[in-house]
C-alpha cells in the first residue's frame, strides 16, 4: 500500500472532499462542513504508520495474531474440538476457524492462545495433568507457553508449556505436554509444527502491549508529539479545509492513569489540537474510535483479538456514556468544539440495534447535558442492510447527525481505475446511496468517512 506524508495525504483530500457536506436535507444547504480525519495519531493504526511497530521485540507475535500450527510427523493441523471447550487434537487436513490459535501476549516471550469459542489453551484435568486442552476462560499459569523457533526456519516451531515440557502430537486425538530435551527440527519429532500466520492485528493494544510498560510511554509520547503538528492544523486551515475529525480511545477519560496496557498522554495531545483549531479558525469533530469491548473487532477500534464485545451488557454501555460526557465537559466551553460522535463503526449484527439505539440516546443526553450547540453524530452500524435504521431514533433528537461511511477501497475493480474514474464514480454512484439518507424531514446526515481505493486510500470526515 503506497504511502504519503500528512501534507500530500491533506492537498489529495482537498480535491475530493468539495464534494461532500453536512446536509439539512436539502440539495443546497447554506452550510457546507469541510474536514479531514486525523487518524493514527490518538488511534493507533498500523497500516497508517507502520515503522511505529519496528522497534517491539518479537513484533510477529502480538495480541490477536491469528497462528496455525501443523504436526510434521502427524501431517495434521493443531484444533480445538468443537471450537473449543473441549480438548485438542491434531486431525485436520485444512486450517480455518477452528485451527487458528489468536494470541495474547503476555511478553515478548510468553503467551496465551485463545480459542474460537474464546477458551483458552492449557492443561486437562485427567489425572495424567498432560493432555492438552481449551477450556478455561481465563488464562493463568497452565495457559501460558512460549513459542520457540528454529534458528534455520522460522516457520519451524516448538511449544513449550509451564511445567517446562514441550508440547508433543502423539496421535491425532492425543496432544500432550510431556516431551523433554533438545530438538534437531526433523519431521521424526512430534513437537515441532510448521506454523503458518494466518492473520495479524496493529492497533492501539498491540502497539502499547508490545512495548509493554516500561518502554510504551516514551514511544506513545514520541508519536503523538510528532506525528501530528500545530503546522499541520496551519497547512489544513490554509488549504481550505474547514474542520478536522480526530479518533480518541475510550481510555482518554482515564488519563494520564488508563488501565493496561493503554498509557497516558493522549489527553494533553488532544488539548493541544484544540489549542490550534483555534488558533487556525478550525472546528473540531471528536470521535470515539474505540469503544470498551471493540465495537467491531478491528485493530482501529482496538481489539486485542479480533472478538467484539461492546454493548453486550449494561454496564459496559454506561462505561462509554460516562467517556461521552467526560469528553463533552472538558470542551463544551471550547469555541472549536463542532461535533461529537458517540462512536465509529459499529458492526452488525454484534452491535445490536437495541444496544445501539439505547446508548446513542444515553450518549446524545451526555452531551446535551453540557453542550445546547454540539451536533451529536451517529454512525450507522456497518453490514446492516438498512441505512436509515437509525432515523426513528435520530429525527427526534435536535442537532443530531446520521454518519455514513462509503468504501471503494475494499473491492478489487477500482484497483485498475484512474484517479478521475474513481473519483467519478464517486459522483454518480455514491450520489444515490447519499441521497436515500438524506431526506427533507429526516435527521442530519454526514459523509464521515470516504476511500476511493486500495492503491492510495483517502480517509476523512
């Protein structure tokens, strides 16, 4: 994926986003809202800065790195039986859900391995205490092991287990943790695996747990001093560009003290940016990017495994209104202050529309209670089929926004289009799918996110 700096990424958005606005429902508002999105600066996303991964210590091995690992003497992948809650085995002559272990780093060189129905991997409780099985739901001592690699081959693995034993494929339904002594990495040796990486995460938890706590701050610090600056707000006011968009994780509000492994810093990175909006004559849309839980089970909402729990329980709604209203209470009396959206991407159907609806009404009375003038954004939930779901609970809500996000980067046709083409399909296409939303008596509604292609994407709000 090409990459550009800030500035080239800016100039290119400049060209495009004339296009689009925040519509009153009518073909020629009076009011036209203009703004790029900050992203990866107060949430990580690897794709955006990937050098920002270099310098973690078995950096292949982070949080929600999928892992497959097949016997060479078996000749058979690693499963959990039944997804988990059972033991595991190694029969399967192909790798899919089932076989893919999702790690949890525990340092550079220990780790859990969770998984499908979101076990973990440890010891059984058959008397033997050797068997190899997924079925705590909480990791401790016996579900903790290190991954060790020939020095030849690193696709080459052996597993070793906390009681200092390696793990061994006796049979295909026998897997233990009893074989001792050195290695010569054959396939006569029933405790080495070929390990195949079937899929990686690189957000905000990997980057801070893959530093861990002694070196993360500085790094975390480093990035949100540099990455973006006063000139950039500058270069944006200059270039016509009214308004920017800046993603925030939910642990903001428990800064400079979030839980692990998050670190403090990001607070004062984003007063500053309020600072400079106004210097600059800038609005300022915050946006929850990542949601307690993950609202969608990507790396940009911060999900330390690819799982997606946000909205699942009452109290976890509560714990994102009460991020909400610290955000809307720190800068209501901010003259920048535009906009906020109650979060980013939710994702059907684990993000229910009940969940959804309760807590963007909880989420718009948060910010009601501070601010009279704030627009308060909804996104509309991703993979659902109906984009004006959210209109019944929105139109009754002054000042409130559908957020409506349209992606061409994800589909392989628009690799081989031009610029212009993408951008005219853009134009005529997308105008339909603008339209639907966008009606004289409904809410509010806000092109939030926009990439033309895969080639060189174009993000902003």
């Amino acid at each position: 994926m090409a990459m550009c700096s800030t500035r080239q990424l800016l100039t290119t958005c400049v060209v495009v986003a004339l296009s689009f606005y925040l519509s009153h429902g009518r073909e020629n508002p009076s009011f036209k809202i203009k703004a790029v999105n900050l992203g990866g600066w107060l949430v990580t996303e690897g794709w955006i800065k990937p050098s920002l991964f270099d310098g973690i210590t078995n950096k292949d091995f982070l949080d929600g790195t999928g892992l497959q690992f097949k016997s060479v003497t078996v000749g058979k992948y690693l499963c959990a039986e039944a997804g988990g809650g059972n033991i595991i085995v190694a029969n399967r002559t192909s790798a899919s859900g089932w076989e893919t272990f999702s790690l949890w780093r525990i340092n550079a060189t220990n780790f859990n391995f969770r998984v499908f129905n979101k076990q973990f991997v440890g010891f059984g409780t058959n008397g033997n205490g050797i068997e190899i099985v997924a079925v705590s739901s909480t990791p401790g001592r016996s579900e903790t092991f290190e991954i060790v690699r020939s020095s030849n081959d690193s696709s080459r693995v052996r597993i070793k287990a906390s009681n200092g034993f390696f793990l061994q494929a006796k049979t295909e339904e026998l897997v233990t943790a009893d074989y001792a002594g050195e290695s010569k990495w054959g396939d006569d040796d029933p405790s080495v695996f070929v390990m195949t990486i079937a899929g990686r995460l690189q957000g905000e938890f990997q980057v801070t747990n893959g530093y861990g706590p002694e070196l993360a701050p500085g790094v975390m610090t480093d990035h949100w001093r540099t990455f973006i600056v006063e000139d950039d707000f500058k270069f944006i006011s200059q270039n016509g560009i009214n308004a920017v968009r800046i993603p925030v994780g939910w642990w903001i509000a428990s800064d400079p003290t979030p839980p692990q492994p998050y670190v403090g810093g990001s607070l004062r990175a984003l007063d500053n940016a309020f600072v400079w909006a106004q210097n600059h004559g800038l609005k300022v849309v915050i946006d929850l990017h990542a949601a307690p839980g993950s609202q969608n089970g990507w790396e940009h909402s911060s999900s330390r495994d690819g799982s997606q729990e946000w909205g699942q329980t009452d109290a976890n709604i509560q714990q994102t209104v009460d991020v909400i209203d610290f955000l809307a209470a720190r800068y209501a009396k901010s003259p920048s202050l535009y906009a906020v959206e109650l979060i980013n991407e939710p994702r059907a159907p684990g993000a229910s529309l009940d969940s959804v609806a309760r807590y963007y009404k909880a989420g718009y009375d948060a910010v009601r209670k501070h601010s009279s003038t704030a627009y308060v954004v909804m996104s509309n939930r991703l993979s659902s089929d109906d984009p004006r779901e959210l209109f019944p609970l929105a139109s009754g809500l002054t000042g409130s926004v559908i957020d409506v996000h349209y992606y061409n980067l994800f589909s392989d046709v628009f690799n081989s289009m031009s610029v212009q083409q993408n951008i005219d399909f853009i134009n005529t296409n997308r105008s339909a799918d603008l339209s639907f939303v966008t009606t004289s008596n409904g809410p509010l509604s806000f092109v939030g996110k926009l990439s033309i292609c895969s080639t060189w994407r174009l993000t902003w709000a």
